[in-house]
C-alpha cells in the first residue's frame, strides 16, 4: 500500500534516460547533498537539504544525489523528501539518488517510499548473490541503480549481475585516498564491456572543475557526481553550470580531421567547432564521403570512439539536444566550388 500510495505521490523519473538527456549534449551532472563525510568531517552542518537541492534542480542538474546516513554523513530520509517535494514541479527535474550503504530490499522500498528514483549500491560492501536479486528489486520498483565500483573485479562483478548505470568511485573506501586515475583504469580494462548494451559509465568523488570532467569525457563518461565542491561553494548553481560548460567564453576549433574516431574524440574534449579541409592536394583533404560520415557521427550521436561491431545508432542520435559545429576551410577554386562540397557533405 505504501508503494501504491509513493507511486501516486512520487512519479518515478527514469534516471539512465534523466542522464543521457543530458549527456548528449556533453555531460550530465548529479549533485550531491551531504552535511559531513567520514574523510572530511563537516562539510555544511547547518544546510537546508530542499533548499539546496532546489538550487542544483534550477541550475540543471540531472539528479540529486542525497545523503541519508545519519552518523557519518549527518543525512536523513526527510531530507530525501523534502528534496523532492521541492524539485517536484521543476521542469525537467532531477531524478532523486539515495546515497547510503544499502545492503536490504527493505531499505530500496523504504527509499521508493521516501520519493527516490534510484538508489546507489556499493560493490564493495556486497557480495555477488545479494547484489543481482538487489538490482531486480530496484527495477522491480521502476528504479534502475546506480552501481558503484572501485577497481576491475568489482567491475566485471557489476557488468556480471547486469548493471546498466556503472559509477567509478575515484575515493578509496578503505583508506579515503582519490585517484582520479582510478576511472580511466576501470575503463581501460573493460572497454568492451562498458561501451555495448547501453550500458553509462559515472564519475564519482574528486571532480571540482571543468577540466576535471573534460578529463572524463574524452573516456566516454556520461555523467559525473560532485558533492564537496558543491556543498562548499558559495554559488553552486553556477559551478554546476560551469561543470557541464555552459559559461565557456572561449570557443575552441580544430581542423583537418580525415576520419571519424579522431573527429567524435576532438569533439569529446570539447572542441566547438570541427574544420574539415577540402582543398584539393592538401594532406588534410577529406572527401565528401569521409566528411559525410564525419557529420554524421558528430550530429547524430554520443561521442563514443566509433567501432565496426557497434555502428552509429541514428534513433538515439536524433535525440541529440546539442553537439559542436562544423566549418569548412578553405580551398583552391570558385566559391561555388567550395559551397557545393559542403553542401554534399552536410
């Protein structure tokens, strides 16, 4: 009854589609409300958690990530809540993360119950048998998790029970410690494995600036987490914009791409533009057939290295919101010329 009852109070967001909204046009930013952590102690004792969540929602966050830990994390499920009932009528509004060290399917109905639209499973704290049957609960629920991981076995466990939605934990919970690197290695290793089946790739913990989540984009991450940066900031509406890039004032063009990977990877570093050469004898000639697939790729679809086995998939593509501009330099002949090239490239 009380899930009936949450289902008609709290409609669900679907948090995977919530995301890629978002990470089609660059990345997709979960904020994070949480008043103190185990490595830092207090962080914003005397935070409101609805009004700051509704800060991250007018800002665009993709989701908000709640801490409802009491003791180390000082979080509550009526934080949760009041969360969500502040975002309610936001347009777009952020799907709703519980973020605690869930190990029951009580606590994933007690979540769905508290206006969550997903919920974090940590690998580490879970064996593999309560991990699956914990995944099916969630969805069960209209909840698809977000699974945490910290290194390559944990990795491949999460990708064995069928996770859909992977976060790397750049944080060490044995010992605090960030690496940052620790996302790229995870990625390395399971390549493969990460870039088929719909399968989202997540940054967690140590990203603060832009440069940070460029760092991650060029690997395929969709999405980042960002919760000290956040609750220390005196304007966190504008880190959060400034996270997914939207204050750039310097508008970036590179030229004299010839194949698709390298272009889809230029553009994943943040390039705004994409120069493309025509000029007869240059050795940065590309032919409208090579400029066409390029276009296309840059268009139409995630910034992923392209493969032979995983062809561009045009329907997701035409949900693509934003992506970088294409130019044309120039080349010897007519205007005309160069006009009717560009044309049969775009």
């Amino acid at each position: 009854a009380k899930i009936t009852s949450a289902n008609e109070e709290f409609p669900t967001v679907n948090f995977a589609d919530r995301l890629r909204q978002d990470a089609a046009a660059g990345v997709a930013v979960v904020a994070e409300i949480k008043r103190a952590s185990p490595s830092k102690g207090d962080i914003a004792p005397g935070i409101i958690a609805g009004e700051q969540g509704l800060k991250y929602a007018k800002a665009g966050a993709a989701g908000i990530s709640v801490l409802t830990e009491p003791t180390w994390f000082k979080g509550t499920l009526e934080d949760m809540r009041d969360v969500r009932n502040q975002v309610a009528d936001q347009p777009r509004r952020p799907a709703i993360l519980r973020k605690d060290f869930l190990i029951d399917e009580y606590q994933i109905y007690e979540a769905r119950v508290y206006g969550a639209d997903t919920v974090l499973l940590i690998v580490a704290v879970l064996e593999e048998d309560v991990l699956g049957p914990l995944i099916k609960c969630a969805r069960d629920l209209g909840m698809e998790p977000l699974v945490e991981v910290n290194n390559d076995d944990e990795t491949k466990k999460a990708l064995r029970c069928g996770a859909r939605v992977i976060g790397v934990n750049n944080r060490n919970l044995h010992n605090f410690t960030v690496d940052c690197s620790t996302t790229e290695t995870v990625m390395q290793l399971n390549y493969e494995a990460l870039t088929k089946d719909g399968v989202m790739l997540c940054a967690l913990s140590g990203i603060q600036t832009r440069v940070d989540v460029s760092r991650y984009q060029v690997l395929g991450v969709e999405m980042v987490l960002v919760g000290e940066a956040l609750m220390r900031s005196q304007d966190p509406q504008a880190l959060i914009r400034h996270l997914r890039g939207l204050d750039d004032n310097v508008l970036v063009k590179t030229c004299g791409f010839k194949d698709v990977e390298t272009a889809v990877h230029a553009a994943k570093a943040g390039a705004d533009f994409i120069g493309l050469v025509f000029a007869e004898g240059s050795p940065r000639a590309v032919s409208v057939e090579g400029a066409k697939a390029i276009v296309e790729a840059i268009r139409h679809r995630r910034c992923l290295p392209a493969t032979p086995d995983r062809p561009l998939d045009t329907e997701a593509a035409k949900r693509q919101k934003r992506g970088p501009r294409l130019t044309s330099a120039a080349m010897e002949g007519s205007r005309e010329e160069v006009e009717a090239k560009w044309r049969a490239a775009t």
